[in-house]
C-alpha cells in the first residue's frame, strides 16, 4: 500500500507488482511457496488490480477488451494490462479468464473496441490458444488489433504474430502498441 502511494502507478505496476508476481510463480512452481502464500499474495495484488483498473469507464474513451483465453487461468497479467489501459487514457473492458473467443469477439464488436488485449502468462497448451487467437482474428473487423502479452506469448510469438496477433514481451511494448493503434498506421496494418 505505501508503494502504490509514493510511485507513480505506471513505476508500482511495472517494477513492483509485476517482477513481485513473476517470483510468486517462480518461488510456487519450484516448491518454494505453498499454494496459500501464492494464494494470499495473489488476492492482495488482484485487490489493489482491480481497484485500479476497472476504473476510467466512460464510453467517450476508446475501448480495449481485456481477457484471458480458455486454458490460461491466470489473471494477474489481465489486471495489469487493464491499469496499463487506463493510464493510457482508453477504456477498459474487463472479461477475466478463461474467456473463449467467441465471447471475446463478441463483445468487441458490441462494444466498439479498438484492441483485444489478451494475457497468456502460464499456458500448458499454447496450440490452444494459438487456435482461439485465430478465431479472434477470423471473427474481429480487421481495424480491432489484437494484442497478447505473457510468458507464454513470447515463448510462442512466431505462432501468435502468424494468428494476426502483435505480440508484446512487456506492459511498456503493450503501452507503445496502444499508442500506436491510435495512429494513421494503425489503419495501414
């Protein structure tokens, strides 16, 4: 709470809560932590996340649908994405995990969105969501940018930029991905 109070949010989101949750997993995954610490730091930072980021709701704003897709059960880098969206001025619309495409698509279209923000952080099977990222791409209007972030997303970015997604290492590389959906070169991709 004293971080999120004397950094500036975009400093809090980037350098704290993200590498802190990234070492979450890692300590979990390798034994270190048991799944109710994981659990506990989990609930805290999702707190202070959707606080943040469900904020800036108005319609004047262009939308950004913020999701995972079925198979990634981790909401964290969602939240993220979604204080990175209304830092940058645009609108979220937050879905939560496990979304499936059609859904997605749905809604994007229904609520004008300019960018479908996915995170795939932990997945076990990327050719599913590489599967569902290409219904996305299939079912949106070709303007509505796809845009997915996470581990999984760079283990897998030839994949996923083959599927029409951009794909993102970081929250900075999503900010210039929105900015540059905004662009007259936007329209050209």
């Amino acid at each position: 709470r004293e971080a999120s109070v004397r950094l500036s949010p975009p400093y809090f989101f980037e350098h704290l809560v993200a590498p802190f949750m990234r070492w979450v997993g890692e300590e979990w995954h390798c034994g270190r932590l048991g799944v109710a610490e994981e659990h506990f730091a989990t609930a805290s930072v999702q707190h202070a996340l959707y606080d943040f980021g469900l904020q800036g709701t108005s319609e004047e704003l262009p939308g950004v649908v913020v999701c995972t897709l079925p198979g990634n059960h981790h909401e964290i880098g969602a939240l993220l994405v979604a204080a990175a969206v209304v830092l940058e001025g645009w609108r979220p619309i937050y879905l939560g995990r496990d979304v499936p495409a059609r859904e997605v698509s749905r809604i994007a279209i229904e609520r004008d969105a300019r960018v479908v923000a996915v995170s795939a952080t932990y997945v076990k099977e990327p050719g599913l969501i590489l599967s569902e990222l290409q219904l996305l791409r299939n079912v949106l209007p070709d303007e509505v940018r796809v845009v997915v972030g996470g581990e999984a997303a760079v283990k897998s970015a030839e994949l996923f930029t083959r599927a029409g997604a951009v794909v993102v290492a970081d929250l900075q590389e999503f900010r210039d991905a929105l900015s540059n959906s905004l662009g007259p070169e936007a329209d050209a991709d």
